[in-house]
C-alpha cells in the first residue's frame, strides 16, 4: 500500500508518550472544517471531570442568514477508564485538553441545532461511535491500539504501524462526525450512510487538511485490505450496513485519485486500483466534493 515513513515509535512506550500524544492532537485536531490559520485558543480553567463542558464561544460567528441559530457546541466529556494499559494515555489526553480543542476548532467552524459530547474511553470493545440517543462521539482507546496491531500484523515496522495508527484515526474521527452531522443537521442521505460518512470523512480530508489528509485516507485504505483478507465472506459481512472492506478500500483509493490523477498516478500505474474503475474517479469524487459542500453551506460559519 502507498504510505510515507516517520519518525520511530512504540505502541504505549513510556518514553515515548510525548510524541504519541502529539500525534493524537493531530488525528483529533485536523477534524475541523477550518484551515490551520485559525488555530488561536485563550487557555481557560478547569473543569470537572465526568462532566460535559461546553467551550467558550467567544469567537464564534454569528449566525446571520443561516439555515439556523447556533444552538450548540461540541463539548468534552471525560470518563473514567478502568483498563491499566490506557491510564497513562487517557491522563495525558486530559492534561493536554486535546478534546477541548478539537472541540474549539469545530465550534469555530460549525453551527449546530444542538449539542454534541466528543469523548475518548476504554470501551472494552474495539469501536467508535456516533449515539444519537445522547448526541455522542465516542472514540475508543481499543481501536487505536487495534489499529496499531493490525498494521505491525502486515509487517509494517514500529514506527510505520504507529504512524497509520493516528493516520487511521483521524479517518474514523472524520467518519463518526459526519454521522453526527447527518443526524443534526437531517441531511438528505439517499443511499447507504455509512458510506456517506466514509465520504465525508475523504472529502474533509482530502480537501480541507491537504497532503496530512491524504494520509489519513490512504492509512484507512490499507486497514481496510489487511482486514479483507483476515476476513471470510459470510452472511453477517453480506447484511451489515457498513460495506465490505475490500469495497471501503477501493473507494478510498478512487477518491484520492479523483482528486488529482497526476499527482496520485501510481494508484493505477502500480495496480492498487482497476483502470476500469479509476476511469470514472475523477467524476465521482468531484460529485462527493459538490454534494458535501452543498449540504453543509448552511452550516457554516466562515
């Protein structure tokens, strides 16, 4: 799979925290619908732990010829994480505020009806979610920690598994916001939602977040064809509502291609997408990109 190399990690290495949360503030951070430019927040006190907190919103915009009052925030919920081998991390998330900001930037970028609670735990499961029965995002520290599996499983080498570990996160990040949207905004989805959100999350970062974006796509891609070939056809694969993997993988490739068929040639040339499919990328990624725009105009602030 086409992927870049950086500098060395280890999954949950203490001496190498620093640099893994710096990573986490880049998978959380960048989902915003903002370009880096806007990045200023005031520091502010603290708040109470398992507590829902709203973030200022001071430099909000107001809503003037919207769709719709801005009714809402994106706040942070804290929960107490109960498994030993994420204690260290879910400290640092905390201490870092790095919920809090990805929350500011997305509240600096967005109007919402109502509110939305971003929250890292253990889930003792491997997931990540969208609840529309209490307006949530949750991102669990076991699917970080799968991911990171599942790409030294390939053979990547510790450094690279780590990398497209954050790189996928932020691919899964963008997907449970754009079910949240869905939701709130009661955006006219006519097909499959869940390939809806996969969509949202590749337009977001292929046009919003640049080459980081790109990245993020092309790490969820990859998980996507190792996942396939641990995976056996069967009913319940058929009967999800999520697509196949291998389904997920190609689309992922077709919407980077379609976004610049120059620069990401070597997706066909090296043979990870059929010509017969890439033919129609450019199309079909330009569609996503229009039909996302559109769909979220009335929603924006800048």
């Amino acid at each position: 799979m086409l992927r870049s190399t950086h500098c060395k990690l280890g999954f949950m290495n203490k001496n190498r925290q620093n640099l893994l949360i710096a990573l986490l503030a880049l998978g959380l951070v960048a989902g915003c619908f903002c370009r880096s430019g806007r990045d200023g927040q005031s520091s502010r006190p603290e708040e109470p732990e398992n507590t829902p907190s709203a973030v200022p919103a001071a430099t909000r915009q107001p809503a003037t010829g919207k769709k719709s009052d801005d009714r809402g925030d994106f706040l942070v919920e804290h929960l107490e994480v109960t498994t030993p081998r994420y204690i260290e991390i879910d400290k640092q998330v905390r201490n870092e505020k790095l919920l809090e900001k990805a929350a500011a930037q997305l509240n600096r970028a967005l109007i919402l009806p109502e509110d939305i609670t971003l929250r890292t735990k253990d889930c003792k499961e491997i997931n990540a979610f969208y609840d529309p029965s209490d307006s949530s995002v949750t991102m669990c520290y076991e699917l970080m920690e799968h991911f990171y599996k599942t790409f030294r499983s390939a053979g990547r080498t510790d450094s690279e598994a780590y990398e497209q570990m954050f790189d996928a996160v932020r691919f899964v990040f963008l997907h449970e916001i754009g079910h949240a949207l869905i939701d709130k905004y009661k955006l006219p989805i006519t097909a499959n939602e869940e390939d809806a959100a996969d969509r949202c999350s590749a337009y977001i970062n292929i046009e919003e977040l640049g080459d980081q974006g790109v990245r993020a796509v092309l790490a969820a891609a990859d998980a996507f064809a190792i996942e396939s070939k641990r995976s056996q056809a069967s009913n319940r694969n058929m009967a999800d509502e999520h697509l196949l993997s291998e389904q997920r993988f190609y689309n992922s490739l077709c919407m980077i291609y379609g976004s610049n068929t120059e620069q990401y040639a070597r997706i066909v040339t090296d043979g990870y997408l059929p010509k017969e499919r890439a033919v129609r990328c450019p199309a079909e990624y330009q569609k996503t990109v229009d039909s996302w725009k559109l769909l979220l105009a009335p929603w924006r602030k800048n």
